[in-house]
C-alpha cells in the first residue's frame, strides 16, 4: 500500500489507485458524517482504471493476451479509458462499442488514446443482435489474438476492489465506517469493496452496511428484493449505473439495501458536489450522494458514510453542467 504518487512512477499506470477519501463538510443536516471516496484522481479520470489494469494483467497471465493483441469491450467510457490507457503502454490495440447516449466527450478521449469507437443504438435488449453487448461478442470472434475484458462477468473486476480500492478505504477511514454507499454497473466496486469492508467489521466486532444506489428504470432494485423484475426497465439520464440485466459480478449476498434515485434528484446532487465542496464529479456520484443522504435519514445513531464517486465532471460539462440541457430534460 505504498503510495507511488509521492515517488516516481516508472509509468503512469503506478499512479491508478490510492485515491483521497475527502470529508463532505456541508452534506447533510449535521447528524452524520458523509465523505467521498474520489476516484476521478486515478489517471485516467475513474475508477474503472483500476479494473482496466487487473483485467489484462489477468489475461496476460493466463496467456490469453499476446503481444499485439487487442482488447474489445462493452463499454460506457470510462473502462474504455481505463483499458485504452493500459492497452496504450503495454503495446495492445482495443475497440470499444457503446450505446449512442453516451456523451461525444467521453467517445473522443478514446479515440485520443487511439482506440476504435463502434456505436450501437441505445435501448435494446442485451440479446439483441445490435446490442452493445452483442457486437462486441462478435469483434472478438472475428478478430485474431482478441479478447473481450468482459467487465460485467469478469471476477477479475470485484477481486481488484476486493484487494485494492476496499482495503484503501478501510484503512482511510481506520475502521470507522458504518454505512458504504455506491451504484452499480458491473457491480465490481461494490461487490468487492462490500466483501471486504464486511471482512473487515465482522472481524473488528462492528457493522457495515452496503447500500447500491439504483436509477429508477434500473431492475437490479427489483431482483433485490422480489427476485424478479415488476417495474421492468426504461432509459434514463444518468450514466454508468443501473442495469436492464443481472451481471455476475453483482454479488447481492454483500449488499443490505437498495436506495431508488430519480434523475432529477442525481442531478441536484452532482451540482452540489461542486458548488458545497468543489468536487467536480460525474452524475453516478451525484445519484450515490442522492441516495446517500436519503439513507441516512433512516439511520437511528450517527454515523460515518462513505460515498463513492467514480468519476468526474469535465466529460459531462454539455449535459449536468449545461442549465439549457438540464432545462430541456426537465431537470430543474
Ligand atoms: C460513471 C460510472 N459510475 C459508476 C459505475 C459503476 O461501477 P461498477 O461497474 O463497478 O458497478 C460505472 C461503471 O460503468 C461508471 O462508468
């Protein structure tokens, strides 16, 4: 756990992890403590450097990357990022297919890092043939040396979180945390971080709750708790989170509650992350905020809660930033 930013990194890739867990002075009413664990500090903006790394180091040592190969996700950006970065300074190629709501900003840093960029239309079914999921399954089978990092499926994703991003938040916080609250969009950060976080407390005789902020329009809410979907799934604003199907790396078995989230009130939130304590970040931390705070209005004792804040604010500048955007989306 030492932290290579005070060093020289021999690469950029030792500057991903270690992030700060800053204290969020003006969230809330004064009955509990709220901090944000800020991963728009890693260099590729977001905590999806972290998986990016393990997953090809995973691939490289199974063998399964060789020299040259390339890399093919399903991804909404940020994990685009992540592997383009990595893929860029060990030498690989990566393609990158993603739904057409996603931001311009977001779909031209991956084409900076050199990667492809295949478009699908937003709204379909996983199955569907011209599904994000579904074209990048078949890249893969045409393309030689290929592999798909498969975030959602991939163990590789919550074991990072499980040996990284949750033991940095354990020791930032010296064991002091009563309630973990994040969204979920493979899972991986919260299923990991949750597992270890539970470890931790059980063996230090305290709790923890983990608690997946969900967008409405997401059915993860309903296979929670119903084990079956009732309000079945529609589009919304926020990006990254919530989910039309049920990745394996979302481990229900670590989570205690599911808080819904509107996307007006993700919105209000991420505005206010950088108007109250200056933290530019991007809507999925606004809507773990949301739900956040919602939370804690349950909560009978006072109580430390620690927010996740996946990534940040400049790629959303023309949309949460934007009043004629939010204006035109009814969102204030
Ligand atoms: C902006 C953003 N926030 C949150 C998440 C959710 O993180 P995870 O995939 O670990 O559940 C993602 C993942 O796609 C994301 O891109």
């Amino acid at each position: 756990m030492d932290n290579a930013r005070f060093g020289v990194c021999d690469n950029v890739l030792a500057a991903i992890g270690q992030t700060p867990m800053v204290r969020l002075h003006r969230i809330g009413d004064g009955t509990h403590q709220f901090f944000g664990k800020v991963e728009f500090f890693n260099p590729g903006g977001s905590v999806k450097d972290r998986i990016a790394l393990a997953i090809i180091e995973d691939f490289e040592k199974k063998g399964q990357l060789k020299p040259g190969g390339t890399i093919v996700e399903a991804t909404s950006g940020n994990t685009g990022v992540g592997l383009g970065l990595v893929a860029l300074l060990k030498g690989y190629k990566c393609v990158f297919v993603m739904p057409e709501k996603i931001s311009e900003e977001k779909r031209a840093v991956l084409r900076a890092y050199g990667a492809r960029v295949v478009m699908t239309p937003t709204g379909l079914e996983p199955d569907d043939p011209n599904s994000h999921y579904s074209v990048a399954a078949r890249i893969v089978k045409e393309t030689p040396g290929a592999v798909l990092a498969n975030q959602y499926h991939n163990p590789a994703n919550p074991l990072v979180h499980y040996r990284s991003t949750g033991p940095e938040i354990w020791k930032q916080m010296q064991g002091e945390i009563d309630v973990f609250v994040g969204g979920m969009g493979t899972g991986g950060t919260l299923s990991g971080v949750g597992r270890y976080l539970k470890e931790q407390a059980k063996a230090a005789g305290r709790e923890v709750k983990n608690v997946c902020a969900d967008p409405y329009g997401s059915i993860l809410f309903d296979l929670f708790y119903h084990k079956e979907v009732r309000d079945p799934a529609h589009s919304y604003l926020v990006e990254g989170i919530g989910e039309d199907m049920l990745p394996e790396n979302v481990h229900f078995d670590v989570l205690d509650d599911f808080v819904r989230v509107d996307d007006k009130e993700s919105f209000a939130a991420t505005r206010e992350l950088a108007q109250k304590e200056g933290l530019l970040c991007g809507p999925s931390c606004g809507a773990a905020l949301a739900a956040a705070v919602k939370y804690s209005k349950t909560l009978k004792k006072p109580s430390k809660i620690v927010v996740m804040l996946p990534d940040g604010g400049r790629s959303y500048l023309s949309k949460a930033f934007n009043d004629e955007w939010l204006k035109a989306n009814k969102l204030i």
